[in-house]
C-alpha cells in the first residue's frame, strides 16, 4: 500500500472566460458585468438585467484542435432577484486510439484503432440579489465539473463562486471569488484499460494516477468607470487584479499571493457599436539563455447590437512571443424581452 497525492491544480478549462466582449477586453469584466454572462463573471451582476436573456459563444483553440461552446439563460425573479444557469464544454474530438493497435501475435492490425474523445463540462447555476445598502448586490454560483476521458477515466466535482459589485458616481467596483469552498474533483480510472498501457513503456506508467483532485481558491478584484462624451460616445476604462493564493509565475508572486493585472477599455456609440481592447496575462517567461523577460497578451474585439441582438467577436493572444497561436471567438447575446414586445 502507498498513498497518492492530491493534485492542486485542476478545471483550468473552467478559467478560459465566456463571451467575445468581456474576452475583447482582457476579461476587465468583474466590476461591469452586468447580462447574462455575469453568471460566469461574477454572479451579482445578474441582478442589472431588465428581461430574459440567452448567449451563446464558440472557440477554437490550439489550432483548432480543442473546441470551446457556452450557453447561457438568465432572467429576473422580482426587482430585487435574478437567477441565471450556463453550461461550458472543452473537449477535444476524435482521437486516436491506439491500445490496441498491435494484437496478441504482435502484428499490426490497423482496423482496431478507434476514436474517442476528451470532453471537460462545467454545468452552474447563479443567484443574485440586491442588499439593503443602495449599490450593493451580491450572487452565488454552485457548479457541478464533469470530466470524461472515453471510456478510460471520468470524474465528478463540485464546487461554489461567490461574488459582490458596489457603484457609486460612475464608479464600478466587483470582487469574485472562484471555488470558495475548493472544488474537488473525483475520478473513477478504468483499471482494465490502464492494465493494458501500464507497461508499454518501461519505467513508465507504472502505478494508477491520483484519483482526487482539488480546485483551490482564487479571487479577482476589478474597478472600472464609464465617462459620456456628448451623449453620443462612451468610454468604459477596467483593470483587474487577478489573485492566486499561491507562488507562481505572475508578475507580481509572493509565496501568499501572486497578481496578475490587466485593463481594458471599450469604445462605444450610441449603445449600437463598440471597439474593444485589453491587455493581461502578464507573466514572468524564462528564456533559453537563462534570463527572464514579462510576457503579455494582448486582445482586441468589436461589438454590433441592435434591436435585442448583440453580435461580439474578439482576437485574441495577439503578439504573444511564446505562441504563434491565436484564437477567433465570436458570441451572441439576445435579448428575449425586445422580441415579446
């Protein structure tokens, strides 16, 4: 008998972000969030929304090797209440299956190749209500993590968000706090299937992996504010403090705590179109010859929004020296309300 480790770090898919406006803009969001998406971004935002609400979003990631889809449906309860539920899924399609390629004579028979697919979903539902303090709402989101890996390994998790806004004067502020009772993920390993690759390669695969895993607690604080300029034009400004309880690679990293900033900005006109940028991620990258240099990356995105339909699109990873990969990301939000009237 020995024991296993609890890995750490898991549902990363979890922390991409939804919706191409809020991606557009470096994901500067948790102050200003305030649809349908607030459910992922910070759940007391719901409690802005006038009517029914529906998004929807797709990416591709890794050339187009992974796919990421987002659904969404929010409403109000009364005007002091709103709930909203979203479902993410990230998964990679189609992949060769190997196992079994050479059989019990050691020849190799193609036909017993066969695909399977490695899919993570992220299903929450979210609560908001306004508190006595004028300004001040709070929400709530309880999300359930499903895992599967075909048929060799899946896992169930559970875990909670909570989040608060506060405005004042055109001011906007927003606190989130993901997995605030840790998330922990359990994984079911199908022993059988493992036998027949524990040996493939010698000293290699040789003991089960670690069947539980733990989502730590991570918290985003954001403050943003919207100036008019001739009725007409605005301009949102945001920046966020993106905190992990941990030492890591961010660029401001203490063994309690390491920050990430980022801003954002978004141009609008007339609430009919809008131009987005931002810049995150900021990161420290050791190079080849040993020394360290702080990488960054960059988004842009564009916005159109007429009669209860917003159309978003956001570019993403822009100009990131580590990676020539980039990623398009369109995503859709509708206004069922306009529709009914």
């Amino acid at each position: 008998m020995h024991s296993q480790a609890v890995r750490k770090y898991s549902n990363e898919f979890m922390n991409i972000g939804v919706d191409a406006a809020a991606l557009g803009r470096s994901n500067t969001v948790v102050a200003t969030s305030n649809d349908v998406n607030a459910g992922y971004w910070n759940p007391a935002g719901l409690i802005h929304m006038d009517d029914h609400q529906l998004s929807a979003m797709h990416a591709s990631y890794f050339a187009n090797i992974a796919q990421y889809d987002y659904l969404a449906y929010a409403s109000p309860i009364d005007d002091r209440s709103a709930w909203g539920i979203s479902l993410i899924r990230f998964g990679v399609d189609d992949i060769l299956n190997t196992t079994e390629l050479i059989d019990s004579q050691g020849n190799i028979d193609y036909n017993r190749i066969s695909l399977f697919s490695a899919a993570d979903y992220g299903f929450t539902f979210s609560y908001a209500r306004k508190l006595p303090v004028p300004g001040f709402q709070y929400g709530v989101s309880a999300k359930v993590i499903r895992r599967i890996i075909g048929e060799f390994a899946s896992s169930w998790g559970f875990g909670f968000d909570v989040g608060v806004q506060f405005e004042k004067n055109n001011w906007q502020f927003g606190l989130m706090v993901r997995d605030i009772t840790t998330t922990y993920n359990i994984w079911n390993i199908d022993e059988d299937a493992y036998a027949k690759i524990a040996n493939a390669v010698p000293g290699e695969n040789q003991e089960l992996p670690e069947s539980t895993e733990i989502t730590a607690p991570k918290a985003q604080l954001g403050i943003a504010r919207k100036f008019i300029i001739r009725y007409d034009y605005s301009i949102v400004a945001a920046a966020n403090m993106n905190m992990r309880f941990a030492r890591t690679n961010d660029i401001v990293s203490t063994d309690f705590v390491s920050i990430d900033p980022a801003v954002g900005l978004e141009f609008g006109y007339t609430d009919l179109v809008f131009v987005r940028a931002g810049v995150g991620n900021f990161q420290k990258v050791q190079q080849l010859d040993s020394t360290e240099k702080t990488g960054f990356q960059p988004n842009i995105g564009l916005g159109f929004k007429y009669k209860g339909i917003q159309i978003d699109y956001a570019l993403t990873d822009l100009g990131n020296q580590s990676t020539a990969l980039y990623s398009n990301i369109f995503s859709v939000k509708v206004d069922l309300g306009m529709f009914r009237n």
